[in-house]
C-alpha cells in the first residue's frame, strides 16, 4: 500500500487506541459489535446506507489489528474466517 502525501486516515491500533496514520485502513470494524469486514461488505454497507452505523465504525491497517484489539470476523464478508472462529467458541 503506498502513501497517501497530505493525508490522514484515524485507524483502531491492536491496543484499542486510535492513531493517525498516512494509509487507509484494510478492514472496517463496528465499535459496539465488535465485529470487523472487508470495506466493501454488503451489511456494512447497508448499515451505513441506514445512517446507524456510521457513529461506531472504525477501521483497521490489518486482520491481525483487529483480532488482536479484540474484534471478531464478519460472517458475511470473512466467512471463511468466521467459521473457524465460531468452532473454536463453541
């Protein structure tokens, strides 16, 4: 990914807390749900269609970012992750 001169984006690091950073995240993720997708997610997208989602979302430079802040995958969008995600809670 390269960078992006004169511009910032807000990213959720793995410690929860927010950082500027001179790249775009590579996920999105929902604050509340803890929930994180690929940008181009279809219920993400619906959601912030809606106007209710767009309070809480946050973004990510990585999967591990996310995983390691605590969120889980989306099992629409990375169902190929959630699926072992939700045997491994079971």
């Amino acid at each position: 990914m390269t960078a992006t001169h004169g511009k910032t984006w807000r990213l959720l690091g793995a410690d929860g807390k927010t950082y500027e950073s001179d790249t775009p995240g590579t996920l999105g993720g929902h604050r509340k749900s803890k929930i994180y997708g690929r940008l181009d997610c279809r219920v993400a997208l619906r959601a912030i269609a809606q106007g209710g989602y767009v309070p809480h979302r946050v973004f990510f430079a990585d999967r591990e970012a996310a995983v390691a802040a605590g969120y889980r995958p989306c099992g629409v969008c990375l169902r190929e992750e959630y699926v072992p995600w939700k045997k491994r809670r079971q």
